[in-house]
C-alpha cells in the first residue's frame, strides 16, 4: 500500500522577513500572517492519514531553502524540499551543488507567476544552471498561469530531460468570464504540456481559485472542480498527477478536511490503484521518494 503524501505545503517565519508577497497591509491574507510549522501540520496530517509531505518554497531566496530544510531535519514527516535559487546566474550553480549535498532538496521553484516577464522561463535561465539541475538528479516546480503555458512549453521541449510539475494545474482563471482568453491558454497549454511524459501535475491550489460561491460545501466545491479534473486525468493520467493540499495557503477558503472531502469526492470513480498513485505513488516517483529518508 502506497503511504499518502501531501505533495505540496509550505511552512514559514514571519520574523526571518523575506516573504515579500505575506504583508501586514494585505488584508485578504490576514488568516495567514503568522507562522506556520510542524505542530500546525501534524494534527492535520495524522488525522487525514498522510504521512508524508513536501515543503515548497514561500520566498525566492536561498535563506529560505536553507530554513526549509532545517524544518525537515526536525520534521521527520518531511520527506523532501523545493527550494529557491537564481536560476538566471551561472552563480546559481554552487548553490545547487552545496544544497544538493542535503539529500531531503529534491528540487527548485522560480515563482514565475510574481515575474514580469511572462517569457521568462524560455529565455533567462543559464544553460549551466540548467544543465546543473539534470546533473544533480533534481526536479523543477513550475509556478504558472495560463499565460506562461506557450513559454514553459518551449523550456519542456528544449529540456526533455528535465522533470518538470506544474503546480496547482496552473490556476485556471475559475472567476473569468467565458469569453476571457485565459480559459483558451490553459486548455491548449496544458493538452499540449501532457504530452511531454516527464511533465507531471498538482492536484493543489484550485479551492483558493475557485470563487466563494463555489464551494460553499465539498460536493459544491467538488461539482465546480469536476470537469477541470476530468481534462487534467484524461491530458496526464493518475500516474503523473501528484495531490497537495498547498496549505496553509489553502486555508484561505477552506480547512484541510474540507479539501481531503472534495478530492475523495473528485477520485470516487477511480480504482484503487489509481487513486493510490494520485496519493502518493505519483509524487514518490517525481521527487525520487522511493528510497525514503537518508
């Protein structure tokens, strides 16, 4: 039996003050602005039988790897980190190399959402720090929206040998109008992504994009969410669609028990096996979890 894994979550420290997009002035995030670690997660975690969980990085330095996986040494749930660098520098390449010395850093996340560039990952990062994340055995967390599908389809086919999954199934634009151009790019974009067999997909972050009229209930939550799920089984199958709860940020519309209901909701029709790689197989094998903690 596959043990079940939370395959995107997030801890951090108001006070270590690099998480430039969590402000006091932001009101929408005031349930979030304080600190969130493994005595809030564990409880969650236990009670819904995931044993297991990766952290992914909240800011865009190093410093915040470096804390990431010190939570891990002390967190013996934590079975690997998604960490930060500047992938636009050759410089990036010693980081990747001392971090990697740490066998819980599985992998990087540029937050290429908060880019102004939407091209960026086509065009900015180094070739050698590139060529350092295949070395090095390490996987890229893709932070998109619709809008960056077209360029990070260009840095998929340019590195076929790279893993790449996309996070929270790239924030389809939910509160759209029908005619806005969003809900084109991301249907393209993502069919068009599932081709490329080292492409995986996040089965997190969509209650928080989902308008609150939408999920007054799971099986309110769960009827909105159910074609877009269907499109990502059908693009990616079971076996390269990974869950995560992206808690705490998830708590901005819903509880953690909330979102395990929708999901069982969403997979009900799904056999056994395939409902355990969703849970879990499919992020051991993306992360390299096999092995378990060294």
């Amino acid at each position: 039996m596959i043990e079940r894994i939370d395959g995107h979550c997030h801890y951090w420290a108001l006070q270590r003050g690099d998480y430039g997009w969590l402000t006091p002035d932001a009101a929408h995030l005031a349930p979030i602005y304080r600190d969130f670690g493994t005595a809030d997660m564990r409880p969650l975690a236990e009670t819904a039988g995931i044993g297991q969980r990766i952290l992914v990085q909240a800011a865009p330095t190093e410093a915040e790897t470096l804390f990431l996986l010190d939570q891990g040494r002390e967190d013996k749930a934590v079975a690997g980190v998604v960490g930060w660098v500047d992938l636009s520098t050759a410089e990036s390449v010693a980081s990747l190399e001392s971090l990697a010395r740490n066998p819980l850093f599985k992998g990087v996340r540029p937050m290429l959402q908060d880019l102004d560039d939407p091209d960026w990952i086509a065009t900015r990062p180094h070739p050698e720090a590139i060529a350092a994340l295949k070395r090095l055995g390490l996987r890229f967390d893709a932070l998109v929206m619709p809008q960056h599908l077209q360029s990070l389809s260009r840095f998929v086919e340019m590195h076929p040998d790279l893993p790449v999954i996309i996070d929270h199934a790239a924030k389809p634009a939910f509160a759209a109008p029908a005619e806005d151009p969003r809900h084109g790019m991301w249907k393209i974009g993502m069919a068009e992504l599932s081709g490329h067999t080292q492409v995986y997909c996040k089965l997190s972050g969509l209650l928080t994009e989902l308008p609150s009229g939408r999920r007054t209930t799971p099986v309110a939550a769960a009827a909105a969410l159910m074609p877009t799920v269907e499109r990502l089984l059908t693009w990616f199958g079971p076996k390269r669609v990974v869950w995560g709860s992206d808690w705490p940020v998830l708590t901005l519309a819903a509880g953690y028990d909330f979102w395990i209901e929708v999901t069982e909701l969403l997979l009900a029709e799904l056999g056994a096996a395939e409902r355990a790689s969703i849970h879990g197989g499919a992020a051991k094998l993306f992360y390299g979890l096999e092995g378990g903690r060294a």
